[in-house]
C-alpha cells in the first residue's frame, strides 16, 4: 500500500484491497453514509466495496446515469433531495464511488449541503484515480459551460483500488491515459520519456503513484488553483471547449479524448510562441498519435470553439490566457494568446488529424 | 470610522460615509463589478453608493424581488446566468448590497461561480450589518429548509455606513434588534443589561459596533462552526422553524420576528434544563415583550414545527441538539432536548403570548 499525504487527508493506493478505507471507517463515527454512483459502477464494483466495508450495507446508494451529461444542477438538486429525505446530518458521509463524474458532482453536492459535510474519493476509473479524485476541485455543468458552477474543498480522503481498472474498457482506459499524459508533459520530462514508450505491459499503478506525486506537490503549494495549479490547465482551454461542442451530440466526446487534441493544438500554440522547438512539436504529435487514435474536430467552427474559449472559466475578461508548456517538463502561465494565433493552430492540428 | 479585523477581512463601521469602501476598491485591481440588490434598495440606496465610488457606474445591477423567497436556487441560477452573459472572470467583484437575503444569496453565488469569486457585503439593515454581513456563512433556501444549500467563504470586505439605516421601517430596524438581544443574551450580561434599558433614543452604531465585536471574537475562534460559533444559534431552531412555517402564507414572518419567538421558546427549554432560574426566565419574557409585539403562533401544529426541526441543518440523526443559554450571558452547546420537551416549552409560550 502506497500513502500520499495531501491537502490534510491521505491518498491511499493499493492493487487489490481497501484495508485503508475500511481502517478509515472505523476511526470516523458518522452517523449515516451515502454512496453515489453510477447504474454501471453499481454493478461492477459495488459488491466489492460492501464485501470489504460491511458497514457500508446500510447506506444509502444515489444512483445517477453515467456520462458527463449528468454533472448537472438537476443532480446536484436530487443528491440534495435524498439527503433530506434520508435524514443526512452534519455527521454523515458521501461516498463518491465512481469516475470524475462522480468525484466532481457529489463533491460539489457535498460542500455545499449544509454548508459542507464530509466525502471520500473511490475513483473506479483511470481518470478518477491518477487526476480527478485528487485536489479538491469539484464542479457541475452549467448551460453547457464545463464546470462553471462548483468550489475547492478538499475530500477528507482518497482510496484507490486498481482493481477496479479491470471492469473498464480501452477506450475508458485511453481517456484516463490523456491527464497522466498531460501531468507528464507540463511537469516532467523523465516521466514523458517513460510514457513515450508505453505499452499494454507498463503497470497502471506505477503510472497512477507517479502522476499522483507530481500533482500532489504542485496542489500543496497552490490548493487554490491561483498560481502554479494553473499548469495543469495545460490542454484544457481548447479541450474544454471541444468536450461541450460534442456534449449534446449523439457520441459526445471524452474528457480525455478532448484534452488530447487539446494539448495538440496548445503545443502548437506553445511553439507559436517560441516557447517550444519544431521538433519538440513534432515529438509530442508524434508520441500522442503512436498511442492514441484522434477524432477530427474538422466539422466544428473554428469560430464556435473560440466563443467557448471566451466564456471559459479561466478567461479574463477580452484576454485571452493560457497555460502553457516551456520546453516539455516545464510550463508558462498566463500567457496571452489573440484569436488569430487559435485559429492558426486550430488548422494547424486540422490538416494534420483529417 | 470603526475597524474591526476579522477573518482575513475588515469591518469598517463609518456614520455618513463609504470612503472604506472608495479606497477597498482603488487598491483593488478588479476587472468588473457585479451589484446585487434589490428594487427598494436600488431606489432608496443605490445613488448614494455610486456618487461615494464612482467607480461603480459600470457595474453591472442584478436586480431581485425583497424578501426571504429570493433567496432560492433559482435566483442563485439567474445571477450565475447574469455573471457568464456579461463576461465576469475570476477577478470580478460582486457587491451584495442590502440585507441578509442579498450578503446570503449573493455570498453562495459568488463562492460557486467559477470556483469562487470575490465578493463584499455593503449592508443596508440593521440585521446585516449586525450579524448577516458578517462570518461567511452563505445560503440559500430549498424546499423550505432555511439556509440548507450554502457555504463558509469569507467576503473580502464588509463596509457599514449607517446611513442606510434611515431608509427602514420601524419594523425592519425591530427585526434587525432582535439579532443584537440574542447576541447579547447568549454571550454579554452587560450588553443584555444595556438592552434591557433600550429606547429610541439609543445610538444604533454602538449596538452594531458591540454586536460585531462579540460576534467576531467567536467566529475568529471557531470560523467553521464547529465549537462555541453553534452558541449563536440560540433561538435558531425553533426560530428557523417557525420562519419556514410562514415561508409561503400572506404575510410572512421577518428572520428576526420568529428568531425573537425563538428565543423565547428556547429560554424555556434551558429553564426546563435547570441551566437558566425562574426569575431569569421571567426577565427574558419581560424584556423581549416590552420591546417587542410578538405574533401568536398557536395556529400552528406543534407537532409541524418539531418535524422542521427534525430537518434543520443543524439537527442529528434522531437526536435532537440545541444550543441553549447557561445563566445570562453564558451558553451551553450540544444539549439533548426530547420532543415532550420542545412541546411543553411551546405550550407555555402559547399560553403567554396569545
């Protein structure tokens, strides 16, 4: 079992159990639990968290639809509900048993029911265990805006089991691959190299301890996401706007699956600014496509993607800012981007990934 | 000028002016400003803010109805709404001016918009300038559960100008005294002896000025209300409860009216309790009648209010808690009150106060 200390709680990683959460339980008296998740969670894995947390037969299971389409003010509104019917007080506990989905909007749900009770992290996906489960941030959805709605407060623990890894498939385990990749890119140039040769042999839980490490240092020193978090945007801006073009489309997009061509089009961006070489650009198109394979955004107005931009979270107003990488291993925040150089990097990546 | 330091925060407390507020934001850099208010205060009030900071001219006016409704879920949706339309970024400001409903409303939205964003109180009553504006705590209600939605996020600034005080009813300035008595009544035996003697003619900054004091000392200690910051829900449980029963009827109850009753009510528990004598019973009774008309509550169920207090926030599982007084000026935290309890201290107030 490998323990991280974090923002006042513990990430726990181990490959086959959950002693640390059951231990957890034990220690904490809360009066109530609530577990969220999903109708696919609920099936894979919930029997496995009751076989090892028995106390956990009583609780209360809130069951949501997988996907991104359910980070939503009307299931923030349900969690709430059922809390009160169920009689949840100051001392009771919610269980976030899922993906980032889960991890995001119950976190929300919970810091804002009477004005906080406390929740855990179970991440069952690649994703939730090496990025999202991590740091405090949750969110909702709000009018197709990504995670406009939401506030930072800290879970009062992370318990992954990489056992779970095994009821997700390729695809899911792809998305999840994207942020441990982007974590590599902006924070570590060794730990790319590592990933550059990646294979279905690499072991999921080295990757998971070594992106948890990288980002646990730089959520210390900056839980609030006004400095040096920022890095970890690195992506996101055009990702984001791409995830919410496919959001109410018939195959919406992936979390991950939209960061990658994100941070493609960002690295493009990061050499426009010279802050990158050509043949660094050329590596990490190179390195993304070998191991991942890309849908187009050819189909999507360039205009359309930089209207999202504009309304993004972490726009200022008329400016644009990004995050972005110097060098790879190494970031530059708060960078000015124009309109102009989007779009040029946006055709850039086009007539690349047709 | 007064200044008092809270958390991470000043209390300026000026007579005729707002010039605090005039150098908060020269010094403050923000790119856009938000002012929340509503229609009676952007008439009587509003010009005078914006000729002391001109600054404001630009800022853009999210405008809701007075009153306790307002502080919903879907007025916090319309001003997350208003804020995404016109472009706020993470360094806007919003201005909650007016009273507890707006510091309240305006507080939630902030803290959830974008993660939080800033936001100051500039208080119009008696009651927020008191008590609401300060300690963080923000909320809205759902479902008739007062305050059940909310966080603890600290404004940047609260800025009184006394000022404002002449444009309330007598009513108004009644229901914001009654925060002060309860202040008084749970913390300060000198401060109650000094009400006791009120009249007219009594200076309105030196109430508000104790009143913070007393309220700041225990919120810097215990600023999560975990510990002694629960004693300032004396007159809260029943009062919470009462105010929700009158939420939707005719003529609504005013925060302070049902607090008063409250803490009426809640004097007799602690009496019931042996915390509190006869004869001090009989004072609280005396003071708060003579001060004060009280409304009749002996059209509602007794058996209505104890079930809202079943769901108040601050009730746990099947064990209901109170924060009681503990002689004059004392209190004591945490007591286990039975229903036949709670019904026995609301007959005898039906009985007196009919």
């Amino acid at each position: 079992m490998t323990l991280i200390k974090s923002n006042g709680y513990n990430v726990t990683i181990e490959d086959n159990s959950l002693d640390s959460l059951s231990n957890f339980l034990e220690i904490k008296k809360y009066t109530s639990y609530f577990i969220l998740s999903d109708q696919n969670i609920i099936k894979l894995c919930l029997p496995h968290l009751l076989i090892a947390c028995p106390k956990l037969i009583t609780a209360q299971i809130i069951k949501i639809k997988p996907g991104e389409k359910s980070k939503s003010l009307k299931f923030s509104t349900l969690i709430w509900q059922t809390l009160i019917d169920k009689n949840a007080d100051k001392n009771t506990l919610l269980i976030n048993f899922g993906g980032g989905v889960i991890s995001d909007l119950g976190g929300f749900a919970a810091a804002t029911f009477k004005r906080g009770i406390d929740f855990i992290n179970i991440p069952t996906t690649l994703l939730a265990m090496a990025d999202a489960s991590l740091g405090g941030k949750t969110g909702i959805n709000f009018n197709e805006f990504k995670n406009i709605i939401g506030t930072i407060n800290q879970p009062k623990g992370v318990f992954i089991n990489t056992k779970f890894l095994k009821t997700l498939s390729l695809r899911q385990l792809k998305n999840g691959l994207a942020e441990i990749y982007k974590i590599a890119l902006v924070n570590s140039h060794p730990f790319w190299n590592e990933l550059s040769s990646f294979s279905e042999k690499t072991s999921y839980i080295k990757l998971i301890t070594k992106s948890i490490q990288i980002k646990n240092k730089i959520i210390l020193k900056d839980p609030f996401d006004k400095g040096i978090r920022k890095s970890l945007n690195f992506g996101h801006t055009i990702g984001h706007a791409i995830e919410s073009e496919f959001l109410n489309s018939e195959a919406p997009m992936l979390h991950g699956e939209a960061v990658l061509i994100g941070l493609l089009i960002e690295s493009k961006i990061s050499y426009q600014k010279q802050l990158i070489s050509k043949p660094m650009l050329l590596e990490i198109y190179s390195v993304i496509t070998s191991h991942f394979k890309l849908r187009s955004i050819s189909e999507i107005p360039i205009s359309s993607i930089i209207n999202r931009i504009k309304n993004d979270k972490k726009a200022s107003k008329n400016i644009l800012l990004f995050s972005l990488i110097n060098g790879i291993g190494s970031f530059k925040l708060d960078v000015i981007v124009s309109e102009t150089q989007i779009q040029k990097a946006i055709t850039y990546h086009n007539n690349l990934i047709k």
